[in-house]
C-alpha cells in the first residue's frame, strides 16, 4: 500500500474534476482494502471506495478523509456446468479489458457492455448496463466487506437487489465490493440483440445473435459515435458518461409524454422514457456552452469538462437541465454519477 496526502482527486476522475483527498491510500489486494476500510472506520472518519473515477463527480473543496484507491486485481476461471464458465474477478480489474477477454475467449453475456470505463467493482453498484445487457444477468454473486459487522462474505444475485441502474449498494455505505462472480455462455456467438439501434449496425432483426468480436466491435462504434469511449484526442471524452438516467415512469406519467417521446417497457409495468429525448425536446442542445462546461457535441446525455472547469460550473448546467425538463415535462432527471462533496440541489 501507499499512503498520499491532499492528493488531487481531479487526477483521478474522467471529468477531471475535484480538490484533494485529505489522504488517500493505493491498495493493490483484497486485503489491502479489507484494512484500509476497517481502520478508517474504527477512527469515525469519512470514507470514500475510489474505482476508476469514470461515475463520479468530486465537489471543489475535494474529500476531508480517507479515498481507499481500490487496486485488486485478478480473474479466477472456473467450469460453471456444461456450456458455462465462471469468473471471480477483483474489484480492481479493468471492466472493458475483461469485456475483451470474455470476445476473445468465446464467454458470451457482457459483449454489448464493451468500451464502458472503470473497474469491476464498480459494475453492480450501479448494475452497469448498455445496448440491451445489464451486468445483472450474468452475476452469480458479489464477495463483499458488511462494514456494519467488519465481517467479509458473499451477496447472491438476488441478494443485490438488481433493478435499473440501481442494486443495495447505491446509495449505501454499508457495503463494499471485493469480487463479483460472473457466469458466461461459452459460445462464439452473442446472447440475443435486444437493442434497435445495435441490431441495425450488425443487420440482424432484434433477438437475433452475431459474433461476440463483431458486436464489440459495432457497441465500440456506436460509443465513440456518441463520445461515451474514452480518448485523450476526444473533449467530448472528458465527462461522466450519461449524467442523468432514463426516467422510469408509471403508465399515467408516461401517457401524457407526446406520442413521439421514445419509451420502453420497464419492470413492475412501468414505462421507461428518453432523458436525451426530453433534453433535447425542452431546448438544450449539443454542444451548449455553460462557461468552461458544456453539454458534449455528440450526445445530450453528457456533461463535459471543456478545460479548467469547476466542479461548481458543471453542476449550474446539470441543474439548468435538470430544471428546464421538470419545467417543460414534468419529469425530474436523476443523476447517473455518484456526487461526492456537492449535490444537484
């Protein structure tokens, strides 16, 4: 382990925003992490889990306590029944490198969710999901740390409590992730498309299947398309990902949306809405320029760092988005990133 002091979180995050951490400490295992966590919450002070920084937006005066850097890494194979195989990956693995292995090695499941930033750890906190495929569906289990008893063990999936964008651990301390434990389909072919817009560039019907490497490769376009690959080249690259997610509504909210508001079907008989749709529609463009933040010019749904920006600055313009959508349609937009020193309200 190393331990920094009023390290800049800026350095640390896709957005390249945030003041220091008062200390900060790099872990490399599990038990690195284990300690780090139980120490900090033995002293009472403040703690944050740092990943890849890609879901996350640091306030300008940074973090008073401790950011335990989560380094882990490793990935256990395992036979998993007859056409499966089971990962048990560290929280501290690169997710889109192990989204290429699982192309290359014929480990069907994740392929859709190629090119998204961060660590593993970080995927069922939020249930990662894009292009039709949620990490919900291929998770057996999550090894964790309960920092409520200090004891380490293992959440089922159900245990998880997947829904969209969400699982126990958003939005709660109590847990940290250590592992997940995957099941993947051994096959050379993809699970079925369920995404229009993914079946169109691969030209196949919706539920149909195509070669892992050749829907990685059409997710990886569709991505850089929309700046959502990171790419030093790209500003539009400077940003968390989509800031907000799509609303999900019940019936009577979605049906007085106009008819041409795009919207899916969701859990429980909800109705799932486009929040670039509604940007879009309530006057906000690509591009628009708040100071040194923007809204990205390849896609509505991110917010982007255009260089020297505050943290301030970008959430003036997530709140200006945020309220003009209520204004013009009654929604309210939620952030997608974990907000850390700063808030929306």
């Amino acid at each position: 382990m190393r331990e920094l002091r009023d390290v800049p979180l800026s350095a640390r995050t896709t957005l390249r925003l945030g003041g220091p951490a008062h200390r900060l400490v790099e872990t490399q295992t599990e038990e690195d992490l284990v300690e780090v966590v139980t120490r900090t919450d033995r002293a009472a002070e403040p703690l944050l889990v740092l990943g890849g920084g890609s879901n996350l937006v640091v306030g300008d005066g940074g973090f008073a306590g401790t950011v335990a850097a989560v380094g882990s890494r490793g990935v256990d194979v395992r036979p998993a029944g007859a056409d499966r195989t089971g990962l048990v990956v560290a929280a501290g693995e690169p997710w889109d490198a192990l989204v290429e292995r699982s192309v290359t090695e014929g480990w069907a499941g994740i392929e859709a969710l190629s090119g998204i930033p961060g660590l593993v750890g970080a995927t069922p906190v939020q249930n990662v999901g894009a292009y039709g495929q949620e990490v919900a569906e291929t998770v057996v289990g999550v090894r964790v740390l309960d920092r409520s008893t200090g004891a380490v063990g293992t959440l089922t999936a159900a245990d998880c409590g997947f829904g969209y964008r969400h699982s126990v651990f958003r939005g709660a301390d109590r847990w940290v992730v250590l592992s997940v434990h995957l099941r993947l389909r051994r096959s050379d072919r993809s699970e079925p498309v369920r995404y229009a817009e993914l079946a169109r560039v691969l030209d196949v019907p919706v539920g149909g299947t195509a070669p892992l490497a050749e829907v990685r490769e059409a997710v990886l376009g569709l991505r850089r398309a929309k700046g959502m690959v990171l790419d030093p080249a790209d500003p539009d690259t400077v940003s968390a990902g989509s800031f907000f997610t799509n609303p999900v509504l019940d019936p009577p909210a979605a049906a007085v949306l106009p008819p041409d508001a795009p919207r899916w079907p969701a859990a429980d008989g909800r109705v799932k809405v486009s929040a670039a749709w509604l940007i879009e529609q309530a006057g906000f463009r690509r591009g628009q320029v708040h100071g040194t933040a923007a809204i990205s010019t390849k896609h509505t749904l991110a917010l982007v760092n255009r260089g020297g920006t505050s943290a301030d600055d970008l959430l003036v313009l997530a709140r200006e988005v945020r309220d003009g959508v209520r204004a013009r349609f009654g929604v309210e937009l939620s952030p997608e990133p974990l907000l850390v020193g700063c808030s929306l309200d």
